[in-house]
C-alpha cells in the first residue's frame, strides 16, 4: 500500500488555475459498498460559511452522481502524468456497464469509510454541505448554454467540506 501522509488543510496550497488541464477523480460508495468514479476537470477551492471547500459539478446522467448522492462524502483524487490514459477511459465509460475501476488497473483503498485510489499522488476528503442543480435562467452570459448545454443537462453543483487531505510521501 502507498505511504500517504496527512495535510494539514493551512499548509495545503491548491492551484486551481494549475489544475485547469489536468483531470481528477470524484469518487464515492453506496450503502452496499459499491464504488464508482468519473472523471472531471472543473471545480475549484475556496472558503464558504468559513470553512476550506471544493466545488465540483456533475452532469445529470452521470452514474457517479448517484454514488454522490447517496453518501455524507466522497475524493477527489490526482494523479501523476502517467495515469492519463486510464483517466481518459475513466471519463469516457459508465460504471454501469463494467467495473471500469478494475479494468483502469486502479487500486480502491478507504479513509474513514470514502473510497479514494491508492496510485493517488494527492487524496482530498469532502463532505457536502449544499448541492443545487444549475438552472438556464441563473446564467447572464448565454453564449455558455450554447456551447456547454446543447443538451439542457446542466450539472448539479456541490460545495463540501474539506475534511482530509493525504499527500504521497
């Protein structure tokens, strides 16, 4: 198992804008134990009701959405360059059609019941505390419903807690 170590969240420094071209996993398990993963590239962190957060969206029709759903906290993990290729496939594939953690090679390890992946340079624990779908008429710039929702599947937005953050050592 990989040697990870606890981050103080007041030493932890993310570069959102850093991150901008690099992928992450949003992670979560259902009552049953089942887990599963999406890939995503937009969120952020910030501060809200004074505590550290993330904020991450998801598309409707997402099977990971569920997993969201239906628990108190969920991972978002990075990873290392070499782990591209298994991210892209990670995106591109439902978890409701095969165990897509397995085939990306992925080990599944848990802190304190929320699933993340032990090939993780960096591991980030949140849990939720406001989730809210995006609604058309909230946008001012519509040229975004055309380019980002040709669909109308606006995401649901999430703001959590950041509760842990494990670091490869």
């Amino acid at each position: 198992m990989a040697d990870f170590k606890k981050t103080n969240i007041k030493d932890f420094t993310p570069d959102s804008f850093g991150l901008k071209n690099k992928w992450m996993l949003i992670t979560a398990s259902k009552q049953d134990g089942t887990v599963n993963t999406m890939t995503a590239s937009w969120g952020g962190f910030g501060v809200m009701w004074n505590k550290e957060v993330v904020f991450v969206v998801i598309r409707p029709q997402r099977y990971t959405r569920e997993f969201v759903e239906n628990s108190e906290s969920f991972s978002l993990t990075f990873f290392d360059k070499e782990y591209l290729k298994d991210l892209g496939y990670l995106g591109k594939v439902s978890g409701r059609d095969e165990d897509k953690i397995a085939k990306a090679g992925l080990t599944t390890v848990f802190d304190n019941g929320v699933p993340y992946f032990e090939e993780a340079h960096t591991a980030i624990f949140a849990k939720k505390l406001f989730v809210q779908r995006i609604e058309e008429n909230a946008f001012l710039d519509k040229d975004i419903i055309d380019r980002w929702y040709p669909e109308k599947d606006y995401h649901y937005l999430y703001i959590a807690e950041i509760t842990n953050i494990l670091e490869r050592e």
